[in-house]
C-alpha cells in the first residue's frame, strides 16, 4: 500500500468518523444521543464537502444543518416527552429483513462503483477553469442559471413554515 | 487526490446505514433522523460529481436539497408533536387507526 | 537583524507552527482580558451604582479577577441525582469550545490573524451558533424544570436573533463585496469611511441582536437570578459554572470584536485617510499618561500604604509606557492593535452600562421585537442597499454574468 496523502489519511478520518456515528444514531435508546450522534455525523460530512473546496456549502451546512435543524430536533424531544417511548422495545421485530435487504442494496451499489471505478473523470476536459471563488461560483449558479428553482425552494419553505405553525398549534376551541 | 469512487463508497454506507434505520426503527423521530442521514448520502454524492466536474451545478443542487430537508424536518417534527398530543406516543407500530 | 529574518524564513515555511504560536497567544490574552472584563463590569456596575464594588483584595480590588477563578475551582463538584452524567458535563465544554474558536477568523490588526479564511463571516455565524447547544444541552442533563425552561427560553431567543444578526451582516457584505473579515476592514480603509456611517440601521440591529445573542441586560430573562432562579446554569456550580461564565463573557467580547470589525473600521486610525490629523497616532501616549494622572490622583488619599505604593508603581509603569509609545516607530508598530482594543473596550463599557440601565424585556416582549421588528427591518435594511449600492456604481450587472466554472 502507497503512502496515503494528508488528504486522502483526512477522507478516510473523517469518512469512519461519520460511518461509525451514522450507526450510533440508529442504536441508541436515548433520542438526545442520537442527535449528539448525528450533529457529530454532520460535522464529519460538512469536513467532507470542505475537502472538496465547496466552503460555501460546508458553512451552509453547520449554519443550516447543524445550527438549525439539529436545534429543531432537540426542542421536540424535549417537548415531546419519551420518557415511556425509552423503555419500548426499540427495533421492529423484522429487523433481520430490513439488514439484510438494505446490505444486499450497498452490495450491489458498491459493487457497481468497484466495476465502474476507472470511469469517473469527464468525458471532455473543461475548457478553462475560472479562478472565480466558490461563492461567487455558486452565486451565479443559484442567482442567474438556477433562478426559478431558487424561487420555488423559498415558496416551500413559505409552505413549510405556515404548515408547520398550523400543525403544531394547540386548538383553542 | 482522493478518487472519486471513495466518495460514492462514503455516500453508499451512510445510504445503507440511514434505510436500515427508516426500516428498523419505531420511534418516529430516530426515522426521521434517519432521513437526514439518507440526504446527507445523496449530498455527498452531488458534492463529488461537482468537483470531478469542476462545475457548481453539483453543490447548487445541494443546498435545494439542504433547503428541502430543512422543510421536511420542520413539517415532519410539527405532525409528531400534533401525533403526540393526539395519543401520547411516537412508536410507528401504535400509530395504527387507519389498518383494516 | 538577520536573526529576525532566519526567525520569518521558519515561521512563513512552517505555517503550522505559526499558526500555533498565533492561537496559544491569543487564548491566553484572552483568557486575561476575560478575568479583567469580570472585574470591570463589576466596578463601572457599582460605580453607576453609587457603591465602590470590590476593594478588599489587592488595591481597588484588582486581585479579585484572580482571587473568582480560584474560588470556583476549589469548589465541590456537584452532579444532580438522575442527571444525564455525559452531557451534563459535556455542555459547558461545548459553549467554551464555540465561543473560544470563532477568535481564529477575527483580524486583531493588518498582518495579525490567526486564519485569513474567504468565507470568514460564514465560518463566524457558523461556529457562533453551536453555543446554542451548550445552553440546550446543560438545561436539559440537569433534569430539572426550571434549568429546562430557561434553556429552552434562551435557545428559542438565540435562533430568533441569530437570523436578525444575520440580515445586518448582509448589508456589510453588500459594500465589502467580500466575506473575508480582513478584506471588510480594507475596504473601509479604501473607502476613508467606516461602515458605520453608510449602513446606521444595519448596526443598530446587529447591536440589539448581538445583545440578544449573548444573553446580556435587557434580554437576560432566560438566566436572570430573579427570574428563573438563574435558567441554565442553576445546577452547575464550581469548575462548571466558571466555564459556562467563561463562554458568555468570551461571546461578549466576541461580539465586540466582530463589530468593531464589520463596522467600526477595525484595526484603522479614525480619519486615517485625512494626513493633516496625523496627529491622532500619539493617541496612545495621551491615554496612557491620563490613565497614570488618573491613577495617582485616586491613589493619594489611599489609606493603607502598601496599596498606595503598588499603584504609584503602576501609574510609573504606565508613564514609561506612554513615553515609550512617543517613539515614531514603535507608536507606528502598535497603532493597529492599539485601535482595535480601544473600541473593543468602548463596546464593551457599553454592553455594561446597558446592564445598568434597561429594565429587563419580558419573554414575549422579546420575541416580539426579534421577529416583528427587527426581522423586517433587516429585510428592508438589505433591500435599500442592494438598490443603492447598484445604482450608485453599476457594478451589479457586471461582466461576471456569463463566467461559470467549466462552462
């Protein structure tokens, strides 16, 4: 085995730091560990998306992600009392089923990437590479190219936001 | 540099990891986290894609997909807490009025 | 000389090590700066009380700074029966840890930052909303109901105003054309205006939402001791507490710093660009000696000897400073940091004669103003700037229209 590079050896950290804390979210008992597990699995994926030079995108993902959603988690768990849902049984009964179709779905996934590994580089090479910054980049792309689904994502989340509000209010009859 | 395959084997596992937990679980807010772990799968891979492609379509289409989850999340958590106020439980399987 | 050049030649051909020495200075001026901001809200607060504050260890109290941490430290360590035991002591590490990172992106002065990075602002917003997480999680391993309550209360106050933050950076960053902190503070440099004076309203709301953010007077009612028995933190005591402490006065200090930065112009001389006020530049020497005149002064009348000694002692350190700071060169050299501390502290006597003043916000008032009026208020804040910023240089439809990466 070559020697690994500093960001090859940092993929490979980070990548097994987000597998084993993906797979702590969905044994724990205690729901609060696993949104401790899954902020730590978002942080391994935002440390992802940084060594492939999208900064942008792994600051919209602490900021949204981790910041946001993860605190939404945790103010319904807390307001949700699972107190009694702790002392269930955890895993359906046709747990085995589930393991074993999902592991035959990564076998044939991974199986494909293994066949087809040689083949990921673009067909025709860029013609040139700006040496604009990322977010200039992905100014652009959200503000002029992708415009109209820029607008239909803030109309749902105008929906979601309205729905939300209306679905968790308490009836005052 | 590290090989665009490695970043589809990372997208694959944490793929598998958040189905078996949609599939296994019975507390409904750990499947919804689970959901957030498929999504983060799918975000990696476009991630990848848009490096290998040297264009930011790729990373454009992970922030909608980002912006959607964050508007699953909120509709999803507001049903479980008009869920709980209904019949005081988040367990799938008790969630079962509409069975024949 | 040469020495001097062999010691640059390692230090920029090793940029970790750099980096290194960077961080381990700034944590400890920090942390020093930290323990003296606690003794300075204590004496402007009993000051603007009509009362002396503390005045017992060492002279006028300076001691104390010293004399807290340690009393903290030798304190029994208390875990509340039925408490979650991992994150009851993993909380206050995580707001510590947050509040402690974000001095990595902040320009101190020109040549001194500890990571220049192009989206400093987002990495700022980014990391500074993970101390929410040290508030939810301490108010929820205590198993308790009123740490809960407040932990709750202050986590939905932070989210509120982190998007009213949010909003008022924008119109910076409309100017700045940049998310790099340095960048911002040159282009005040370039402009010969701090952005203060172009962006009023975007200040005032970063100010009321930076409040907010540090859960300072007025909207301290999520860990007031007279509300709920002091919200998050109750069950903590000794260590623990001391680093829950440490957080909120290093988030005050930050918040400082950030704006200072984005909109007092930073690390820049005021009127830096107007030659004939070159003047100013010996500021320094002028504070110094007022501060040593101040000092002896107050120290005349001292009643027991050895404190008057230790502070003529001082007041003659500080006039040695002043003159020493005469010198061109020297005053040159410090100018930068010298600024940027002077209205970082101004900020913060004005975080603490906030405290001493405004009556506390009820809980629903406070929503109210961050969602009602100040969300909207940013809105209209970006949106008047975007239309001046375009109509005033034309640059908004400029030839970067077609440019994508790889098109």
């Amino acid at each position: 085995m070559s020697w690994l590079s500093l960001p090859q050896i940092t993929f490979l950290a980070l990548s097994a730091m987000a597998l084993v804390s993906g797979v702590l979210v969905i044994t724990r008992r205690n729901a609060i560990h696993s949104v401790i597990c899954l902020i730590v699995t978002l942080f391994s994926v935002a440390g992802i998306f940084l060594l492939t030079h999208a900064e942008f995108l792994f600051a919209v993902q602490i900021i949204l992600y981790v910041g946001g959603i993860m605190v939404l988690f945790l103010f319904v768990i807390m307001l949700v009392n699972l107190d009694v849902a702790a002392k269930q049984a955890q895993f359906s009964s046709h747990w085995l089923v589930a393991v074993l179709t999902a592991g035959a779905l990564t076998a044939e996934l991974a199986y494909g990437i293994y066949l087809g590994r040689q083949e990921f580089k673009p067909s025709t090479p860029p013609a040139f590479i700006l040496p604009i910054n990322n977010t200039r980049g992905i100014a652009v792309g959200l503000f002029q190219t992708y415009t109209l689904p820029l607008e239909i994502a803030s109309l749902l989340l105008l929906v979601a936001m309205v729905g939300a509000v209306v679905m968790a209010k308490r009836k005052f009859e | 540099m590290i090989p665009v395959s490695w970043y589809l084997y990372l997208g694959a596992g944490l793929f598998t990891i958040g189905t078996i937990g949609v599939l296994t679980r019975r507390n409904v807010i750990i499947i919804l986290m689970s959901i957030e772990l498929i999504l983060n799968a799918v975000n990696i891979n476009l991630v990848a894609f848009s490096q290998m492609f040297h264009s930011v379509d790729g990373q454009v289409f992970a922030i909608f997909v980002i912006t959607d989850a964050a508007a699953e999340a909120a509709v999803g958590l507001g049903l479980i807490i008009a869920l709980f106020r209904n019949k005081e439980t988040v367990n799938a399987d008790e969630i079962d009025l509409l069975k024949w | 000389m040469n020495m001097l050049n062999t010691v640059t030649q390692f230090l920029l051909a090793h940029p970790l090590i750099f980096a290194t020495i960077k961080i381990l200075i700034v944590f400890n001026v920090m942390s020093a700066v930290l323990m003296y901001i606690v003794y300075m809200e204590r004496k402007v607060l009993a000051f603007m009380q009509a009362r002396l504050g503390p005045m017992r260890v060492g002279p006028w109290g300076v001691l104390q700074a010293l004399a807290d941490p340690i009393k903290l430290m030798l304190k029994e360590d208390i875990v509340p029966a039925g408490a979650d035991k991992a994150l009851f002591l993993l909380a206050p590490v995580i707001s510590v840890a947050a509040a402690f990172t974000v001095f990595s992106a902040i320009p101190f002065t020109s040549s001194f930052i500890i990571s220049d990075i192009n989206i400093g602002i987002l990495f700022i917003l980014a990391v500074s909303s993970l101390g929410i997480y040290g508030i939810i999680l301490g108010g929820w391993a205590s198993n308790s109901h009123y740490p809960l309550l407040g932990a709750l209360r202050s986590a939905a106050q932070l989210v509120s105003y982190e998007v009213a933050g949010g909003m008022a950076i924008v119109g910076v960053l409309l100017i700045s054309n940049s998310l790099s902190l340095r960048d911002i503070v040159l282009k005040q440099q370039q402009m010969g205006v701090w952005n203060v004076f172009i962006q009023p309203v975007g200040f005032f709301i970063y100010l009321v939402a930076a409040i907010a953010e540090t859960n300072r007077s007025p909207f301290d009612l999520p860990e007031a001791e007279s509300e709920l028995t002091a919200g998050f933190h109750t069950e903590y005591s000794g260590f623990r507490f001391s680093l829950f402490f440490m957080a909120e006065y290093t988030a005050m200090i930050l918040v400082s710093c950030i704006a200072v930065t984005l909109f007092w112009g930073g690390w820049l001389r005021p009127f830096s660009s107007i030659h004939a006020l070159d003047f100013l530049d010996y500021t320094p020497v002028i504070v110094f000696l007022a501060a040593a005149v101040a000092i002896v002064l107050g120290a005349r009348k001292n009643p027991v000897p050895m404190e008057k000694v230790v502070l003529f002692a001082i007041a003659a350190a500080f006039v040695l400073l002043g003159m020493a700071l005469a010198i061109p060169v020297v005053a040159a050299a410090i100018s930068g940091i010298f600024w940027f501390s002077a209205k970082v502290f101004i900020f913060l006597y004005a975080f603490i004669w906030y405290r001493g003043t405004f009556p506390r916000y009820r809980y629903d008032q406070l929503m109210n103003l961050g969602w009602r009026v100040m969300i909207p208020l940013g809105l209209a804040n970006v949106i008047v700037t975007a239309a001046l910023s375009y109509y005033l240089t034309h640059q908004a439809v400029s030839a970067a229209a077609p440019v994508m990466m790889g098109r």
